[in-house]
C-alpha cells in the first residue's frame, strides 16, 4: 500500500496540535476526537518519510501515555524508525518502544537486537544513552544473553555517563540472564573503586539492590565497602553503604565490631538528618547488641522527636518503636515526647505515637492507660478515634487477653467502646465479648449484666455499626440466660418493636435468643410446680428459700422503660427495690402465660417473612408456644387423662429442648477440623459440575440479588403470589420439588432490597463525653503514673482462668518444606568471588553417606573416630601412643595385600570419593570469608 502523498505531510498534524484539539473538545467528545487521531496516525505512520512517521510516533505515545491508547500494533513501526540517522528520530522510536514493548508478550522485540548492539558501539554518547536506557526497560532474557558482551565493554567507559547508566542497566541485565554475572560482575566490582562520585554512587546502588535477596553472596566484598565507608564524604553513597552493612552484619558477628565506632562517629560529627537518621536506623536493627551505640542512638532520636519538622518527627517515632522491640527503657525515657505527639495535627504522627502508647502496656497499667485513651478518643476526629479504639482491641485481645487481669473491668469497658459516638468498631467488639463468653467462665456474670445493657437500649439498634455488637448482646443474654436478674425483661428487649431496624441475621439471633429465655423460663416453672426441687438458677433458687422472699417480677405488660437498674445493680419496680438475686412476684401461670402471649403477638407476623433466618426461627419458637399453651391454659375440655399426658408430654419436650441449650459452649480451634480423618468412601467434590445435571433447565432470572424464585407480590394477609408461568415450564423431578416448595412457602432465599423506610426517631444513645476530663490532664497523668514501670501492685483477686489451646490456635503450616532452590544470582557471584571453591563446594556430599573406601575401611577395623584422633594426634603423639601401636599391629602383611586387591578393585570409586573430600576440605578452608578484614 502506498503511503500519504506529498500534500498529506505537508498538512501533517504536529503533536501541538492534537494537544491543542483535545483541549478545546467539548466535554464528553473526546474518545471520538482521539478514535478520529488514530487513524490519521494509522494512515501517517505507514509514510516513507521519517520525519512524517516521526510525528506520527510521537502523537500516538502521548496517546497511550495519556489516555491509555491501544498502540502495540505500532511496534514494528518503532523498530523500524530506531534505524533512523536522526538522533531525534531514534529518540522518539526508542521512547515508544520503552513505553509500550512488553517483554514478554512483543514478538518483535527481537528484530531491536542488532540495532542496540549498533547504538551500544556507537561513538555518540547520546545514543548509547538511548540504547541503555531503552534495554533496560524492554530486556528480556535473549536481549541479556546477546547484548552481555556488549555491556561489559562499557563498564570501563571512559565516558563518565555512559558507565554510569551502564551500571545501572547491568541489575536488570543480571535479572534476566544470572550467566551474565560471570561476564561482567568482576567488572563491577572494580567500579568500586573509581574516583569519581557518580560512577561510585551507581555501583553502591546496584549492591544495594543486589544484597537485598542474598547479602551472604556479598560478604566477601565487605572490605572494600568498609573503605568507603571511612573515606567516602558523599551523604547519598554513605545511606546507601549504611544500609548494605545492616543486611551484612547480622550474618557475620565479627564485622559488628568493625562497624560500630565508624557508624557512631557519623552520628556525631555529620550535620546530614538522613545520614544521621540511616546511621541509627543500622544500630536499632543490626548492631543492637552494643550497648554504647544504642544509647547514642536513642539520644539522637530524642532530637528528631523535638524538632519541628514533622518529616523528621515522624521518622524518630518510628525508629523509636524499633529500639522498643528490644529495648523499652528508650521508650520509657521518651514516653513524654510520645504522650505529647498524640495531639499532633499529622494524623500519621499521631499514629505512630499510639503504637508506641500501646507498646507500654501492662497489667499494671492497662485500666488506665484506656481509660485516658477513650477519654481523648472522644475529643478526637471520627478517623482518629476508631484508630484508638481498634488499638485497644488489637492490645487488650493479644495472646488471650495477656494483659488483662480485671475481666469485669474489661467488660464493662466494651460496653463503653460501644457507645463511644463515632464507633465504628462493633464487629471487633462483638467478636471479644462472645469469646470472653466461652473463654472466661468467671467473667460471664458481668457480660450479662453488659449485654442487657446494650440489648434494652434503643439508641442503638438505630447505628448499622453497632449491629454486631447488638447480635453477640443477644447471644450472649440467650445463652447464659440462667445468669440474669430479669428475664422477662430481656424478653421485651429481645422483642422491641425497633428490631425491624436490624439486619436479617441479626434479627434471626433475637430470635434465636428469646427461644432459649421462653425455654428457660418455662423450664423454671416447671421446676418450681413438680416434685424436683432442684434448679439451673439463682432465680428459682430465690424462689425456693423461703416464702418471706419476694419473687419474679412479671414485666410482660410493662415497658422496659419502667424498670431501671441503679449504680448497685438493684432492680427498681413500682417504687420497690430488692436485691440481685430476689424478685417482686412469684413466677406464676398468669404471668408466664402473658410472656407467652406477647411472644406469641411480636414473633406472628414474621411467620411469613421473606427472610429464611428470620422464617425458620420465628417458627421455632411458635412452635415452642403451641406445645407449651395446653400445659398453662389446662384446658378442661380432654380427659383428665389425656390432659395429664399432654402435660407430660409438653413437659419432657421443654426439659429435653433446655438441656440441649444448656450446653457449655468452648472455644473452637482453627485446627479442630483438621484433626478429623476424613470417612472412608467419600469423595469429596472439587467443583459443582452435577448442579449442572439437576439444575441445568432452571432458567434463572437476571436479577441484582440472588434468588430462585421469581419476583411476588405479597397482599395484605401475608400470601405469596407466585406466577403460573413456571408451572407451565417442563421441568425434572427436582426442579418440580423446586417449584412446589416455592409454591407452598411463597418466600425469597434473600431480600431485593426494597425496605420501607423507617423512621430514625430514636432517642439518642448515651454520651461518655460527660465522664471525659481535660486532656491535659489525661495526659498529664498518663506521662507520670501510667507509663512508668514499677513495682506490681496486689491484685484483689486471682485472675480468671482463660482457656487456650496448645496449639496456640494458629493454622497449620507444614515446617518440612522442600529447602528453597538457591538464587541464580547468588550462586553465580559465589563462582565468581570464591573462584573454584564454590564450585567444589556445590558437588560436596551429605554428611550421612558413606563412600565405598569408607565401608570397607570400617570392615577392617578402622573406624572415623580413629582416624580422626590420628590426624590430629600426629605420629610423634604420646597421648594416642596405643592407638599407633594398635594400627601398627594390624598393618600387617596380610593386611596389605587385601588392600592392595581393594584398592585395584574399585579405583574409581577411591577417585571420586578423593574428589569428594578435597571439595570438603576447601569448603573448611573457605569458612572464614573475610579473615584478614575481620581479625
């Protein structure tokens, strides 16, 4: 096809005037004024004309640039344009190239294989430049594998740039083809010392890359960055040597002490924040063991903690919870510095200084040290506050509540986080009062007491957040039920007409919840009318006392909001109190027969709720209330035998029902179903291919939620519409059982979404910010009392059992992996650094195998443990005389004859195993890497 002609490139677009074009196009017409480029671009490019394609390249890399423009089927025309004689041409075709090859999915990637080899030759420096930096960016292993030889002529360039950039190119170059290391690595290393900065910053930096996956390769080169280290005054090469020693010094502990004294005299003379700041950094992580470093470096923290910059500020926190790791008496010497950057404006400042906060905390001080933190959580930013708060949860659950000696307390503090405006936390919260439910068997009287509190109040059922906190509040009243002082009480909270509000699930757990309270208090009565006089509860032990005490309180006609607790937990009714564990009333028919019936008239309508958690345990407990209602109203219309045999009957369904609730729940570990063999014959499915099978004519709605039933309109009296056409479809067996069930129940498995609006009228929830102090004050007193450590003070009671497991609860990770093959990279800078020991050391045998010569050498009587004695006894020993004498005898004749008849028999083998052990001996040799520099 013939390119544009003559006037189509002298009216040629310039890239000006495309940038011109999109910034005048109306709003919403630019994908069609750059489709409308495109071809333009399409047509130019195929132009003989480099200038002409020149332009055209360079438009349609601004394209892709910057509105991410398809261009991949221009790659040819860049290969072709980088033969151009232009230096700017060249530079547009390799800007395209780099900016839109991919290594390894463009094919002609490899025609630029000789064309960088040319400009890699050249004499102009600008374009070797380009080539550089193009290979370096598009490398792919063939590029590296050709182009080596030509890299490694330009490390000892004598053009000061083009070394530069060609150190630089040689880290992906060893990426792509680790052989090339043998070629050009010793190269590199003579860059290190060459006078110049720039080529010496360069090779630094390539070390540093290097290091970073296997610094051991590199010990052997410890000398000459230690001379850098001392005669170098360039700050940027010094960080970067810096950070090579932190990966090296761990590995060898003699060069610690090499390092130490130089490290700390840049500390003291150099000005340089970022040098200072490297050289702590490299004391805190790797040289940690002296003593001296360490608190030079902590007292040059203390001046980046101070300072004003609040860069500088927050580098010094975070070197600070470094050294805290191992040393916390730095933390504490600086715990007024930390207290005081909770208030910074830098959010991030901030939050480094609660890490530290929370790194203080003990037994003795944890009450304290949340108590101020929610105080100054309340006075802080939405943001910041749930910051706080998710650190007090991440402190106070770590390690089974470690720090936790006051449950009780802890309890009551969950509840508080819970009502802390802002809190966004309840998922967390939840999670830690269900577990300190099942862990803590002493704490659960007081997480009823919490639960009912936050069950009864309205405020929160309006807050999507605290919707977890509200379901494991129910479970928890459901499941310890026999611990509260009112369970009529939690009944109405269980059944408030505000629970609409909730979500599906967690209705279901209210539910779920006042299934076990009706069987609880049904069971009581039972107990408390037949022949057993023994109970599952301080409310019917009360009962059962003596008739001077007061009884149960019926509440099932009286709001919550007529019953109050007052500051000791005694229950206020009508103006008359009593104690914790006595009531007003006696638990009598009439009033459990009016739970009944109020359960009964909340839990009705939900009979026929879309919601299938919802559904099924609304029914469950309807279910419950039909065979419990004959048992109270004694109805007199069966036999005075039948009706003693429905009442049996009913009574023996409620006991088996509340024993199977009364079960104590533990905690699970994450391991248990791991111990669990798997039965034999069962086939465990890896996909859901025969759903396929059964389900395949089941056409399925295009819906936004899921559903198998097609949309229904639900009339007044709560019956489903289904629609006649899916009874028409032709269908299966299972797919007419389907159709049956959905006929039958009228219900969707999940909701569309269309809820009625509900009105956000609530009361509004308890404010802690009255109980909230000055902060300064807070703070005050969390610098002098909180954070010092001292002396534990007597506790008032033993701390609660807290159930773990041995396992620690952690996943099982198998510890007997296949070792790591060992990086290319590495092994190839070994060859290279150690010469023919590396090589011999990578054919050394294992430990436990034993060669031919050894076998027989043990036959005849010479065992390891001789030999070894022997050389190192020497012939001259008087110590091992005997065992010379010994070997004397046995040498005899007969002896050596045999020998001489093995050693012909299997030379080879002897050679190999020589072999062997010379490739032991020089990887002993080898062991000390650096001796001279070290010793």
């Amino acid at each position: 096809m013939a390119g544009p002609s003559l006037m189509a490139s002298l009216f040629q677009r310039s890239i000006d005037d495309v940038i011109k074009g999109l910034r005048h196009c109306p709003p919403g017409t630019e994908p069609a004024y750059i489709a409308k480029s495109i071809d333009e671009i399409r047509s130019e490019i195929k132009s003989t004309d480099p200038q002409m394609k020149a332009t055209a390249l360079q438009k349609l890399t601004y394209l892709h640039s910057l509105y991410g423009a398809d261009m991949s089927w221009a790659a040819f025309h860049s290969v072709e344009l980088s033969s151009a004689a232009a230096h700017s041409h060249k530079r547009t075709a390799y800007l395209s190239a780099a900016i839109s090859f991919d290594p390894a999915t463009t094919d002609v990637i490899l025609l630029l294989t000789h064309q960088l080899r040319k400009d890699l030759s050249s004499s102009n420096s600008h374009d070797v430049s380009l080539a550089l930096s193009t290979l370096s960016s598009i490398c792919n292993p063939d590029l590296a594998r050709d182009l080596s030889p030509d890299l490694f002529t330009l490390l000892s360039s004598s053009k000061i740039p083009v070394r530069k950039k060609a150190i630089a190119t040689v880290l992906r170059i060893f990426e792509q083809y680790p052989d090339s290391v043998r070629v050009c690595f010793k190269r590199v290393v003579e860059n290190l010392e060459n006078p110049d900065m720039g080529v010496l910053s360069a090779v630094v930096g390539l070390f540093c890359e290097l290091t970073e996956k296997e610094p051991r390769s590199y010990l052997p080169l410890a000398p000459e960055f230690f001379k850098i280290l001392l005669d170098c005054k360039n700050n940027w090469v010094l960080i970067k040597v810096l950070k090579i020693f932190a990966k090296l010094a761990p590995l060898e502990p003699r060069l610690g002490k090499r390092l130490v004294e130089p490290i700390c005299e840049l500390m003291r003379v150099m000005g340089a924040k970022s040098l200072v700041f490297e050289c702590v950094r490299t004391i805190l992580t790797s040289l940690s063991d002296f003593d001296s470093a360490v608190k030079l470096a902590v007292a040059k923290l203390r001046e980046f903690l101070i300072d004003d910059d609040p860069n500088l500020k927050y580098l010094g926190l975070q070197a600070l919870s470094i050294v805290a790791q191992k040393n916390i008496w730095a933390l504490v010497e600086n715990k007024d510095l930390v207290v005081k950057a909770l208030s910074d404006t830098d959010v991030n400042i901030r939050l480094e200084a609660l890490r530290l906060v929370m790194c203080m905390v003990s037994e003795d001080n944890v009450m304290e040290i949340c108590r101020i933190l929610i105080s100054h959580a309340l006075k802080s930013d939405p943001e910041f506050c749930n910051e706080i708060l998710r650190f007090i949860l991440l402190t106070c659950g770590k390690n089974y509540y470690e720090v936790v000696f006051d449950f009780d307390w802890y309890v009551l503090f969950l509840g508080e986080m819970a009502r802390v405006p802002h809190c966004q936390k309840g998922d967390e919260i939840a999670v830690q009062l269900i577990d300190i439910g099942m862990r803590v068997k002493d704490a659960r009287p007081q997480l009823v007491l919490v639960a009912r509190d936050l069950v009864i109040d309205p405020a929160l059922l309006g807050d999507p957040f605290m919707h977890g906190v509200l379901a494991a509040s129910a479970w928890v009243s459901g499941e310890y039920i026999e611990l509260s002082r009112n369970p009529f009480e939690i009944m109405e909270a269980l059944l408030q007409p505000r629970t609409s509000l909730l979500s599906p699930s967690v209705r279901g757990v209210y539910i779920h919840s006042a299934f076990k309270v009706l069987t609880f208090c049904v069971f009581s009565y039972i107990k408390l009318n037949g022949d057993d006089s023994s109970f599952p509860s301080t409310l019917t032990d009360s009962v059962c006392k003596s008739d001077d005490q007061v009884r149960f309180d019926t509440v099932a006609g009286q709001p919550v909001s007529d019953i109050e607790l007052d500051d000791q937990n005694m229950i206020v009714s009508n103006g008359q109190t009593s104690s914790a564990y006595s009531v007003t009333h006696h638990l009598t028919q009439e009033s459990l027969l009016a739970l009944v019936n109020l359960v009964e008239i909340n839990l009705g309508p939900l009979a026929g709720s879309n919601e299938v958690e919802v559904l099924e345990r609304s029914n469950n407990v309807l279910g419950l209330i039909k065979l419990i209602k004959p048992l109270l109203l004694g109805s007199s219309e069966n036999s005075e035998g039948d009706k003693m045999k429905g009442e049996l009957k009913a009574s023996e369904a409620v006991k088996l029902i509340f024993y199977s609730c009364s079960e104590d729940l533990g905690p699970v570990s994450v391991n248990a179903q791991e111990r669990i063999p798997i039965p034999k014959g069962l086939v465990l499915k890896n996909n859901l291919d025969d759903l396929e099978e059964i389900c395949g004519d089941i056409k399925l709605p295009l819906l936004t939620s899921f559903s198998l039933a097609k949309p229904q309109t639900v009339d007044a009296s709560g019956n489903a519409e289904c629609h006649s056409k899916e009874e028409s479809e032709p269908s299966t067996e299972s797919t007419s059982l389907l159709a049956e069930h959905r006929k039958r129940h009228g219900l969707y498995y999940l909701s569309s979404g269309n809820i009625g609006v509900t009105s956000n009228d609530y009361p509004p929830a308890h404010d802690p910010k009255d109980k909230a102090i000055d902060e300064a004050e807070d703070l005050a007193k969390l610098t002098v009392k909180s954070l010092v450590t001292g002396r534990k003070p007597s506790q008032s009671k033993p701390r609660p059992v807290v159930v773990k497991f041995d396992d620690g609860e952690v996943a099982n990770i198998g510890k007997n992996r296949t070792d790591i093959k060992a990086d290319l990279i590495s092994g190839a800078v070994k060859e290279v650094l150690l010469g023919d020991e590396a090589t011999t050391s990578s054919s050394r045998r294992k430990p436990s195998s034993k060669s031919r010569r050894e076998i027989d050498e043990s036959k005849n009587g010479v065992s390891n443990s001789d030999k070894s004695e022997l050389s190192k006894a020497g012939l001259g020993s008087s110590k091992h005389h005997g065992h010379g004498k010994e070997r004397k005898h046995r040498n005899s004749a007969k002896d050596k004859e045999r020998d001489h008849k093995d050693k012909q028999r299997s030379d080879s083998a002897h050679g190999k195993h020589r072999s062997r052990h010379r490739a032991d001996k020089a990887l002993e040799a080898q062991a000390p890497v650096i001796p001279d520099f070290l010793l």
